[in-house]
C-alpha cells in the first residue's frame, strides 16, 4: 500500500488550470493549420486562373495565326497578303481576348519562293490581370 506524505499536490483543487492549457493549445494548433490551409487554397486559385487566362491567350494568338495563314494562302487563290492581321474576340471562352500578328517576307533565291514569319502576340483581360501569349510560325510558299 502506497501513502502520499502530501495529499495536497494530487488533489482536484491543485489540477483545475490544466485542461485550460491543453484547450488553448489545441485551439492554436487548429487555428495555425486552418491559416495554412486557407493560404494553400488561395494560391491554388490564384494558379488556376492564370492557367486559364494563358490558355486563352494562347488559343486567341493561334487563331490570329490561322486567320493570317488564310490571307497569306488564300483557297480561292490570288495573292499573298502580308499585312498585319489584328483579331478581337468576342465569342464564350476568348471574349476579352485580342491578338495581333505581324507578317514579314523575305525571298529566298535558292528556291524561287517566298518565306514569311508570322509573329504573333494573343491577350486576355481577366478581371484586373491580363494574361498573354507570343507565337511565331513560319511558311513558305515553295512547292518542293
């Protein structure tokens, strides 16, 4: 049989103020963590939307791309045109969206052929943030 000298220490009374300590220091550790996961959250969104508005201004300065290539070749034949092609969007997906492509050609003696450069700059307006995207592509218009 175990006898304590001094029942006082061991008492109810002595222990009150403990089961405060571990609640507040669970209420920290839970409120820290929550913190980390609201910043990881907003982060992530902050990543997605800037994926999206590049994506967009991506496919705008590809369209801007083709729709110089379609002057440049025309199907129904006829000249080449060379000129600046600058597009602005207004359909679901590239609204607020622009893109500008400036052609440069040059003659390429050795095959009795023209080269153009195309190079092309898409934006999109995303709220307060614009988001853009350079191309540059190359065609010729020699049959070999």
């Amino acid at each position: 049989m175990l006898i304590c000298p001094d029942n006082k220490q061991t008492s109810p009374a002595r222990q009150r103020g403990s089961a405060l300590v571990v609640a507040i220091f669970i209420i920290v550790v839970m409120s820290l963590l929550a913190s980390a996961l609201f910043g990881l959250f907003s982060s992530s969104s902050s990543a997605t939307v800037a994926n999206v508005g590049g994506t967009r201004a991506n496919f705008a300065a590809q369209s801007a791309v083709q729709e110089a290539l379609l002057k440049l070749f025309p199907v129904a034949g006829g000249a080449a045109d060379c000129s600046t092609t600058t597009v602005t969007f207004t359909e679901p997906g590239v609204d607020n969206c622009n893109a500008t492509v400036t052609c440069t050609s040059f003659t390429l003696d050795e095959l009795d052929a023209t080269h153009y450069r195309l190079q092309a700059s898409g934006s999109c307006d995303i709220g307060t943030e614009t988001y853009s995207r350079q191309l540059l592509t190359e065609a010729t218009d020699a049959n070999d």
